[in-house]
C-alpha cells in the first residue's frame, strides 16, 4: 500500500509550490486533505498524479495545480461563502472547507453526490453540504455566495449563476476553446462580473456549461 501522506506532501512539494502558490491556507489544505479518499477505488494509487482523473461519465478531478492556482487567484477567506460548482466525489469541497467559512457543494450526477456526502461525513468535514442538481442552475436557495468555483470547462457562464453572486464576490472557471483553455477569475462590482485571465489549464467542459446552440437562417 502506498503511504498516501509522503504522496501528499510530494505532490505539493512538485506541483503546487513550483507554481507560484506559496499561500499557507491553500498547502495547508491540500497536505491535510486525503486526496486518495476522494477518487474512485481503482483510482486511489494515482490519486496524486500531476494530471487530471477521470471519474468516470466523462468527468475528472482536475491536477492539483488547476485547482491550487486557481484558490490562489480566487484569495478565499476563512468568513467566505463558497459554491463549488461540479463538485465530482468532493475532494474540492473538503479542501474548499478548511479555507472558508462555508461549502455548498452542488453535482448533477446523483451517485457522485452521494458518494461526496458520505466521504466528506467520514472525514468529518462538517461545513460543507452536497446538493444535487443542474450545476448550470447553481445554488440560489443557498447564496449569495462570496465564492463560486466552477470546477471544470465552461464555455459560457449563464447570468443566473453570476446573479448568486455577491457583490465584491469572485468567480472562477476553465474556458474551453477546442482542446484548449484558460482559467478566467470574474469579480462583482456595482452588480457587473468582469472577467481577467488566470493561467493556462483544461479540464472536460461540465454538463450544463456547453455553448447555447444558435441558428443562423
């Protein structure tokens, strides 16, 4: 068995202290998070690759240095409200969770969300709550949230996820074109998201977030 804590402390030490993330919240988070927790069974040797993994129905955890950087640019408080959007078997949750003051962790697929909310309960994880539903659609029961994090391709964001977001409040997501893509932040103010770019990733573009199709007579 693969003594999961040295692959931990690896994997922070190569992939995400070499990328310019130097804040403590964030190595804090992911050395105390078990990735290998969070990945299917068949996955858990490779839990701490430097790539994405799949999770099966064309879905991945994406490389822990698309998620570093992107907590890094997103500069989460310890009072943050926080929508993790797709969140898979949420690992993102849990690592989201020891940053801020609160998760909501939204995912379409039902087993994922099931198998999500066990993992996090058996690790104690008691301020975030998986919510199955149209990740599109968000959370607006729940918001406004200070933080949301799409954790996968987009390649539009609908206006009723930016509307749950409060003002002063940033956003993030992968925008894909074709293979490629980058990681956009969006801040709110006077009630407008403006979006900057972040750095280089990709990840699969998540249900819901495909572009609208148009028809051109």
């Amino acid at each position: 068995m693969s003594d999961f804590s040295t692959l931990r402390v690896m994997m922070v030490d190569t992939q995400v202290r070499p990328s310019d993330v130097t804040k403590f919240p964030i190595i804090e988070a992911m050395l105390s998070v078990p990735r290998e927790a969070y990945v299917p069974d068949a996955k858990r040797a490779v839990a701490y690759i430097g790539e994405n993994i799949a999770l099966g129905a064309g879905r991945v955890l994406m490389e822990a240095r698309t998620l570093a950087k992107t907590l890094d640019a997103l500069d989460i408080l310890p009072t943050d409200r926080v929508l993790d959007i797709g969140c898979g078997l949420g690992y993102s949750a849990a690592v989201l969770a020891r940053m801020a003051g609160s998760v909501t962790a939204l995912e379409v697929d039902a087993d994922m969300a099931a198998t999500a909310a066990a993992t996090l309960a058996a690790h104690a994880v008691t301020n975030a709550k998986v919510s199955t539903g149209a990740l599109e659609k968000g959370a607006t029961e729940a918001g406004p949230f200070d933080v949301i994090v799409i954790e996968g391709g987009v390649a539009e964001v609908s206006e009723t996820l930016l509307a749950q977001l409060a003002e002063g409040g940033r956003i993030s997501a992968v925008f894909m074109d074709g293979p490629l893509g980058v990681v956009k932040v969006g801040h709110k103010a006077d009630g407008r998201v403006s979006w900057r770019f972040a750095f280089n990733a990709t990840a699969p573009i998540l249900p819901g977030f495909a572009k609208a199709a148009t028809f051109a007579l």
